[in-house]
C-alpha cells in the first residue's frame, strides 16, 4: 500500500483548503467521507452525476489541498479526510464548513 503525494501537515495552506472546499462535487465527497470515514473512490462518487475523469481531478484537488489522503492499495484507491492534521492546522474549520452544509440542505 502507498500513499500518494499531498503536502505536509505544515503545510496545508487555508486558502487551499477553501478553494478546496468551494466546489459543490468536492464538498459532497468531503460530506460522504465525513460520515463514512474511508472509502474506494468509485465507492465515494460513483452514484454522482460526474465523468470518471472530472471526479478523479475533484480527489487530485481535495488530496493537493491536503484535505484528504489517497492510498492506493492493487488496483483500488482509499480516500479519508485528513480530520486530524485539518484540525491541528485549522481547529473546527472542518466541522464549521460541514454543519453549514447541512444546514444549506435544509434551507
């Protein structure tokens, strides 16, 4: 098993992070792997209406972001959310961005 590039802890720059965030598909896998805590990549996404390529550039972005890690594991890749390192770095940016997606939701 392998872990794909993504920057250090010390590294995860806020606006990164954000722009990260920003994007509709990005935020919904974000929610998904917030609830489900790991998951395949066809497994996170694959019920979105989004092209294979576009929703490998939207798990690129997350990962470069240093808002999730990739392990590639044989043919299949694992994604988590980095929930620990985004808290040391930026505490309750994670659970302040998700609840206010909830709440979008139910608006």
């Amino acid at each position: 098993m392998r872990e794909l590039p993504q920057p250090a802890t010390e590294a995860i720059q806020l606006v990164e992070v954000l722009r990260a965030l920003a994007d509709p598909v990005r935020l919904e896998l974000v929610q998904r792997l917030a609830m489900t805590g790991e998951d395949s990549c066809n497994g996170l996404g694959g019920d979105l209406d989004v092209h294979q390529t576009t929703l490998s550039h939207h798990y690129r972005v997350l990962r470069e972001a240093g808002v999730t890690l990739t392990t590639v594991q044989g043919r299949s890749r694992l994604v988590r959310l980095r929930r620990g390192d985004l808290d040391a770095r930026f505490p309750g940016l994670l659970d302040s961005v998700l609840n206010g997606a909830r709440s979008a939701v139910g608006d």
